[in-house]
C-alpha cells in the first residue's frame, strides 16, 4: 500500500491516467513525482558536525579555487 507523503492518506494507483491520488487529500502525482517528494521530505540525518565538517570542506574547495 502507498501512503500520501502530505497528509498520510491511502493512495490508488490510477491505470489511465499513471497518477498516484490520494483518497484524503486529492493529491495527485506521478510515481517519479512521488519518489522525488519522498526524498524531499525525508528527514536530514546529518549530525551537527556532519554538517560542520561538510560546510568547511566546501568553503576549503571554494577558498583554494579562488588562488588559481
């Protein structure tokens, strides 16, 4: 069973039209669109210095790219 990444609801699969729609809400997607908002929404898993150490690295990359 697919549920709505919006509200929760019941999703149905509609064959003529290759949508997802929600029984809840009404939304209405295509199975790639669905995948994408599922990626958006999940939740960032990156600790606190994950993050730190990502941001330096890129300011690292972007200072040194600056010296050529």
């Amino acid at each position: 069973m697919t549920y709505c990444p919006e509200c929760g609801g019941e999703m149905q699969y509609m064959i003529g039209t290759k949508h997802y729609v929600c029984k809840s809400c009404g939304l209405s997607v295509t199975q790639q669109e669905l995948v994408e908002l599922r990626e958006k929404l999940k939740p960032n898993t990156e600790t606190k210095e994950e993050e730190h150490e990502k941001r330096r690295k890129e300011y690292l990359k972007w200072w040194l790219s600056k010296k050529d």
